[in-house]
C-alpha cells in the first residue's frame, strides 16, 4: 500500500507501507514540498503518486528505508535524469540530504 505523507508515520502506517517488503519502504520524496509517498513494489508507483498530488519531477527523487538498520539507500531508476542526475543514485550530496531529513523524520521515529 502507498501512503501520501505530510508529517510522521504512525506505527500503523508504516506496517502498510511494509507490505510489499517487509523490511524497507520504498519510497519518491518530493524535497520541496516536503512530501513523501511510501510503499509500494516500485519507486515508480510512489513518484506517481506524488506527481497525481501536484509535485513537479525535477523535484521528486526515490529512495528506499531500511526500517530496521534506518539505513537509506539512494538508487532508484526515478533518479536517473540526464539533465539533473547522470545515475541511478542521487549523486549532489546536498539533495541526498535533504532526503535523508525528510525520510528520517516521516520514518524514522517508529
């Protein structure tokens, strides 16, 4: 299940987004909205969601969240642009932090 976030998950939430795998959350972070879509098989479905919500792209890039190592891994074929990204990993280290906040503080809490 993919779950449109604006604030923290709840316990709840997180156990749905876990579904499809169960020991990270794939996830498309918009990092200027400050918004987050999370479940989901593919970073795909999560970016569809937050484009449907009214994010632009060059501001949506996927990650997934190891729920219990908390760690984040930045590969996702979402972040492969020739123009913004070269890589399937987010390579501008200013925008990988700007996901891990907001990851961390919708997800990490639980």
């Amino acid at each position: 299940m993919i779950l449109l976030l604006r604030n923290s998950a709840t316990t709840e939430q997180i156990e749905q987004m876990l579904e499809e795998h169960r020991f990270y959350i794939k996830t498309a972070v918009d990092i200027e909205r400050r918004v987050l879509a999370g479940g989901g098989d593919m970073h795909y479905d999560c970016e569809q969601v937050l484009l449907k919500d009214g994010s632009k792209q060059e501001n949506i890039w996927g990650a997934s969240f190891g729920i219990i190592d908390k760690k984040i891994s930045y590969e996702s074929m979402v972040n492969l642009r020739p123009r913004q990204n070269r890589s399937m990993e987010v390579l501008d280290p200013r925008i990988r932090e700007r996901i891990s906040q907001i990851i961390i503080e919708f997800l990490g809490g639980v």
